[in-house]
C-alpha cells in the first residue's frame, strides 16, 4: 500500500515544505486537520500532489478542488511562494467549483457554458433562465412560468384544499420554503400532478414537499401530513430516491448491497477498501486502515465525531447535555443544539417498531436483514462462537486478531485491560480513556458542580465521602440512578455546608438516607440517633394534621413532655429501636384521628365527653385504646374533662402457633442450607430464644462469646450457651463483617444483621418480612416460644438468660400457668 494512502498528512507536509521554505516554520499538520476533515480527501490529494508536485506553485486548474483550499489555508498562514489555481476559462483567481474540458473552472464561466448549451426553444437565445414543464430550456425573455407568479400559483391550489389556510398564509408557507421561481415552479407542477403530496404521498414529489408540509402545520393547516420515509416509517428528511420514491438515507444505503470484499457477507455497503473493493460497515470499522489516534484516549480507532482537540471515538465521544423536550429530564440528548432536544432514552422508544422477520414477534427495529427486513434487538445481534471458549454467545468484544470474544472470555483477555491515560492503572477502562476510579473522580466533581461553575468548598466532604464505595458503584449512581444524581444536583446549586439538617429539608425518600449513610460512615457527617430524628420528624406533620390551634399546642406539648421525653431520656449508648418508634407513632396516630373524629362531631376536646370517648373506642377497642396515655394526661393537667380508656389487655396465649409447628420450623432452619445464613440464625434465635425481631437485628459481635468449642451469646446478664447449629450460623454472620452496603464504615461494622445502609443494621420490618417469605410469622412464632420457655423456667432465670424485664417474666409465667396441650390444640383450631 503507498505511503500515500497509510501517512498522507506526512506526504503532504514534505511536499509542501518543498514547495514554500516557509511552511517549515507553519503547523501544516493543525492546517491539514483544520481544513479537511475526512481523511479520502487528505489521501486523494497526497496521491495527486505525489504526482504533480507544481501544482502547488503553478496555478495550473488541474486536480481535486482540496488543492485550492490547502493553498488558501497556507497562505493564510502565512505562506508565500504557494499559487491559487485559476480559472482554466477566464484565468480568475476565483473559486473554481465545476469542470469544464478537463480543468477547473469558475462559477461563472460554468454558467455561461450552461447557457450557450441551452439555446430556448422560442427564441434561440443563450440567457437561460430554466426548463418548461417538457424539459425544454426558456430564456429570461420567455421564462417557463410566463406572465404568473409560480409563488401565488401554488398558494392559489393550496388555498383551495381542505386544509383551512388562506391564500396570504399559504404564500408566506410556500415562500419560507422556497424562494426562487423555478424551485416554486417545480412544487406547483408536482402537486397539479399529484394532488396527495401533501395528504401522505409526499414521498413521490420533490425534497421540499416535507418542508412545505412542516410550514403550513406551523400556520395551522389541518389535514396535512409531513411525510415518513416509505420504507422505514421515520418522520425524517428524505433526500434520496429509491424505487422511484424519495427515502432517507438510512434506507437508500440499505438498497446499496452487494458482497463484503473482506467477510464475504451479503450486505449494505458501508464504504470501499483502498483498491476500491465493497466493504461492509462492520468491517469498515474494523479495518486498521480506517484507524487514527482518539485524541482523548490515543488508541488507534475509528473516529466517530469531532472536537476543537482533533478527532474522538465512540468510547469518548461525549453526547451533548440539554434539557429533553419529550420526557423534561436532564442528561445527554441529540439536537441539543435546537429547541427540541431528545435524549437517549426516548430517541429509542420513537424507533419503528414491526414484527421481526426472525422471531415474529412485534418489537422495536434494532437492526435489519440485507434486504431490508426488520429484526429485533436480540435477533439484530445474533450469537457468534467464541474464540475463546468455543460457547455460542454474543460477542462482547474482540481480539486483536478481530476474533470475536463472549462477556466472560472478554473481561479475562488482556486486550481488554488497557492503562489509564489519567493515572496509569491498567484495568478494564470505563469512558474516555479512563479507569473506573478517575472517572468517579471527574463525573462527581462535574455533577457537584453548579452549571458553569465550580464545586463549592462546602461539598468537599460530600466528594471526598463518596470516593470510599467501589467506583462503578458511584458511576451507577450517578448515571443509572436519576433520583441520586438529582440529589447531588440540588445539593450542588445550594448554599452552606451539608448536614442533617440540609438533608432533612429533602423529602424522605431512601436516596435520602443512602447518602446520610455514607456520609455518615465515611465521617463526613456526626452519628444521630435515625429512629428519633426520622419520630420527630414525623410528629411535626401529623400534629400539624389538627385543624384547631390549641389543640395542635396541647397534643405538641404531651408529645414533648411524655413520650419524646422517655425516648431521649434513654441510658448513654442506647438509640431508639424501629418497635419504641412504632409505638409512638400507633398512639399519637390515633389521638390525632380521635382530635380529628370530635371536630368533625362539632366538639373539642375540652366539651369531650367520657361517652364520646366510649363511642369512638367501640369502633376499634384493641387499637384505639392506646389513647389512654392523652386522656389521662389531659385530664391531669385541665385540657379536658376526667376522661380515660382502658388498659390494653391481650391474651397472649390466644396468638401463638403449635407447639409441633414450631419445632418443626426448628428443624428445618436447622438442616435447610438452602435458605440464607442470615434468615436461619435469625429464625432460630426467635424460634429457641423468644428474642424480638427489632432485638435480633441490633445484635453486634460483641453479644457473641465464643469459647472454640462453644459460643455463647449475652442476651441478657448472664451468657446462655448457643446450641448447634446455631453456633456455626453465628460463626459464619462474624465472620462476614460487611453486608450489602457498598461503603464500609470508618469504624470496623460490628453489626451480625447488617443493613443495606452503611454502618447501620438491617431494619426489623425487613427482617420480618424475610421470616415470613420462609413461612415464619415473627409474633406467633415469638410468643410460642416465650410460653414454653416460661412453662419450664422461673421469671428471674428468663430475665437474666434472655434479657426481658423481671415483669415480663412474672407476665409470661402466669400465662403458661394452667396451659395445657389440650388448650394449646384448641386454641390452635380457633
């Protein structure tokens, strides 16, 4: 292969360097990128410029027009023995943009040569001025649209349509859009000939059918329709004609088919080889002869657009940024440029869709068969064999030798490790040329940052806590989870440091508490007691749902001073569980449903009855009776009559299950390794020990005891020995010192139970929900347990063993007293 063709920017610099003396002191290599920017332009003229090397200095009009502009652009620069062409018929130094008998020519002269071709047909005189409707060419003196105007003419026929537009409308449409006489002409011949152009047959008439039709939809015309492509259906631009209609050009290359030159393959063709030779897409992109150097990342790959820096890639191309017009969320969007701007997501969901000629079924057109049939997405990329394994599968990528590679076979080849061209590190690149880390670092500060501006100093905390998970994690976050990077956004545009109370002022949603987390854990933000914060917030909305103001102030201050009051008082150390919240929540719910019940009765609570209490209660005794505590408090202290409810009684022998369904769940936590570590320790801790689920999930590995031979755990004051299984469960959840979270604490986690959220345990409702999917109902099963194990040990030993209060023992005690297996049957059948 010539040197020509490999290295043509070299070429052409010796040349010209030869040439002038002065362009070595000129970039001519910046001259040559800005100038032309498809390289079979730069190879065609390295090629000529071989050949005829005076045709930079003589002027002679012989050659590619790529000559002219490589002398105007080096003149420019500052060259001075380099000579524009000139006009092989005037001798002009002029644009020369048409041929005439072998040399370049002007565009004048290329004018005059049309018209002395074109003698009218009336008259015999050379001024053409066009062709009559029977191709003949007319002069000025007798042009082919006469005496009319061709403009009024085509507004005249549009007027008269149904489409609801006046003559003066349709002329400001027609003129927008065409502004000479002989394209206005063309347009009135083609719709006296075909009247539906502008109803749906645009495809038969001329391009500027389809901005005719945009222009009068714009005037508010009815009825008119811009035309599809007829063979894709996309509403697009057609300038190309295939079977005798007009297409887009997408469709017009898919009729271009012919045999790859290099696969051997039937299909479109997607550009020629140096010899001139079909080549298909796929192996155009993958001809090395096709390669240049990204100038983001430097490989040697096909460059697929262009920037101020030189050509990119597809892997660093970046995608423009704008507001999308179809679905109002911000990310990369094509015609960003323009009022209408689509991202990726719903420029994909506006694909054709039609029944795959592969599988049958009606889906979106990814890709489509040589002869033009549509396929799916999954039959558009059909498996290949792997080079690698030999397994049928989809190529994710290929060697160097072009061998195509499945996903696992790709992500173990050591073509697909490549440096970082920011740090170095050779691992598998995420975007641009860089690994996975450096490109965290630069998409975080980008979505930290406010539009055109700079990270605040504020935010360096929040940046430098979210480079402690795992860098795709962080990248998925911010690209595939819109609710998190619209987080960072928002805390990007705002003032001040972040801290709970910046991140409370956001409603509560997990990506909320996501980030809380992390920051949390990377020490970015203090540790808080979440349980309360998260009550407190909560109180503050359901108390503002009581429509009288003083009431609002008396059910505030007996939250304050009673409940609130309980939980903040809690020994040093010790945070408020998810089961005291819920508590709270159950009571204070029902006072305000109780607040809210009087006041639509036409009553307050200081005229409220104890026979309004009992009628409300008797609609719901078991739950509403947890207003006890208000009414008692109230009456106390003069914001109401002596009211009160009654004291919550259950009978909690009343909602346990059997004493052989529970051992039978026993046995299989116990020899079921099917089932998750986590789901059988917990289960068997609740099952064995009667340990409440928001307890079992507080559990950390300083409750754990182990002797080697033996482990224990400090349920209570003294240690109770763990029997087997259960011991090596325990063992095992230790051991695994961090769960799902995907960032690990300062602190080492101490957790057994650990949570999706960093540093904090699994949420009991969670936990709940798992032992019920493995058919264990927490409660029932919890209180079965507890009545055996009172029915066979005094209160003081379950207080001390299991860590329940002394009452609680007494409590459950007298419960299994007089409990029988007969009345557990019964109660059972219940």
């Amino acid at each position: 292969m010539p040197r020509s063709a490999t290295e043509p920017e070299a070429v052409i610099s010796e040349i010209v360097r030869s040439a002038d003396p002065v362009c070595e002191q000129i970039d001519v290599a910046a001259v040559l990128q800005a100038t032309f920017r498809q390289r079979p332009q730069l190879r065609t003229l390295a090629e000529v410029l071989q050949a005829s090397p005076d045709l930079l200095t003589s002027g002679r009009p012989e050659g590619p027009r790529a000559i002219e502009r490589l002398v105007r652009a080096l003149r420019e620069a500052g060259a001075e023995k380099l000579v524009m062409p000139r006009c092989g018929d005037c001798g002009c130094e002029r644009p020369l943009t048409a041929l005439g008998d072998g040399a370049r020519i002007c565009g004048a002269c290329s004018n005059r040569r049309v018209a002395r071709a074109n003698p009218c047909v009336i008259c015999g005189s050379t001024t053409f001025a066009g062709r009559d409707r029977a191709g003949r060419p007319r002069c000025r003196a007798h042009p082919p649209w006469g005496a009319t105007d061709p403009a009024q003419e085509l507004a005249k026929l549009i007027a008269a349509g149904p489409f609801g537009v006046s003559p003066v409308t349709a002329l400001q449409a027609v003129r927008s859009v065409e502004r000479t006489r002989p394209g206005q002409l063309r347009l009135l011949w083609a719709l006296e000939d075909t009247p539906g152009l502008l109803t749906g047959r645009g495809a038969e008439g001329p391009p500027k059918i389809s901005a005719l039709a945009r222009a009068l939809i714009d005037r508010g015309a009815r009825g008119v329709v811009v035309p599809s492509c007829p063979f894709c259906r996309r509403s697009t631009d057609l300038k190309e004609r295939r079977d005798g209609v007009r297409c887009c050009c997408q469709c017009w290359r898919e009729s271009k088919i012919a045999t790859c030159a290099v696969c051997g393959r039937v299909r479109p063709i997607g550009g020629r080889s140096f010899d001139g030779r079909p080549v298909c897409g796929t192996c155009r992109q993958h001809d090395p002869f096709n390669h240049r150097p990204c100038s983001v990342c430097g490989e040697m790959r096909l460059r697929k657009s262009r920037t101020d820096d030189g050509g990119v890639c597809a892997a660093c191309r970046q995608i423009p940024t704008a507001l999308c017009a179809t679905c109002g969320e911000r990310g990369p969007c094509y015609f960003a440029a323009t009022d209408a701007p689509k991202c990726l997501p719903c420029s994909a969901k506006e694909r054709e869709e039609a029944v795959c000629a592969s599988c049958g079924k009606h889906r979106r057109v990814n890709n489509r068969t040589a002869t033009g049939e549509p396929l799916c997405g999954n039959c558009g990329n059909k498996p290949k064999p792997c080079a690698g394994c030999g397994g049928i599968f989809r190529t994710s990528g290929r060697s160097p030798e072009g061998e195509p590679l499945c996903q696992t076979c790709w992500a173990k080849h050591p073509a697909a490790r490549r440096p970082c061209t920011q740090c170095g590190s050779v691992e598998r690149l995420y975007r641009h040329g860089r690994c996975p880390a450096c490109a965290r670092s630069a998409d975080l500060r980008d979505v930290l940052s406010p539009p055109g501006n700079l990270m605040r100093p504020e935010l360096e905390p929040v940046f430098q806590a979210l480079l402690v998970p795992p860098p795709r994690t962080v990248l998925h976050w911010i690209h595939k989870v819109p609710a998190r990077r619209t987080l960072l956004q928002a805390l990007a545009t705002g003032n001040g440091p972040v801290t709970h109370q910046v991140l409370d002022r956001f409603a509560a949603a997990p990506t909320i508490e996501y980030l809380r987390a992390a920051l949390v854990a990377a020490g970015a933000l203090p540790a808080r007691d979440e349980q309360l914060a998260r009550l407190e917030r909560w109180l503050a909305k359901t108390i503002a749902r009581v429509s009288s103001a003083e009431e609002r102030r008396i059910l505030r201050n007996y939250t304050h001073w009673q409940p609130l009051r309980r939980l903040r008082r809690l020994p040093a150390g010790e945070l408020v569980t998810h089961g005291r919240a819920d508590t709270v929540r159950i009571e204070i719910r029902n006072v305000a449903r109780l607040l809210e019940w009087l006041h639509d009765g036409g009553t307050t609570l200081a005229a409220c009855t104890q026979d309004q209490v009992d009628v409300w209660l008797s609609e719901d005794p078991t739950t509403r009776a947890t207003v006890r505590g208000f009414l008692l408090w109230t009456s106390r202290h003069g914001h109401s009559r002596p009211l009160t409810a009654p004291v919550i009684s259950t009978y909690f022998a009343a909602r346990i299950i059997s004493k052989d369904q529970r051992w039978a769940l026993v046995r299989r936590l116990a020899h079921d390794a099917q089932l998750q570590v986590a789901d059988r320790a917990a289960g068997l801790l609740l099952l064995l020990f009667a340990q409440p689920v928001g307890r079992i999930s507080r559990l950390t590995t300083e409750h754990v005891v182990d002797r080697g031979d033996t482990l224990a755990l400090k349920l209570g004051r003294v240690p109770v020995e763990v029997p087997a299984p259960l011991d090596d469960l325990i063992r095992q959840l230790v051991e695994r010192r961090n769960g799902r979270a995907a960032t690990v604490p300062l602190e080492e986690p101490r957790w057994l139970f650990h949570g999706i959220y960093p540093g904090q345990p699994i949420n009991p409702h969670t936990l709940g929900r798992r032992l019920k999917a493995i058919g264990i109902p927490p409660q029932l099963a919890r209180h079965a347990s507890l009545m055996d194990i009172a029915s066979e040990l005094p209160a003081i030993v379950i207080s001390r063993l299991l860590g329940f209060h002394q009452s609680t023992g007494d409590n459950w005690t007298r419960e299994s007293q007089g409990f029988s297996t007969d009345y557990a049957a019964d109660l059972t059948r219940r």
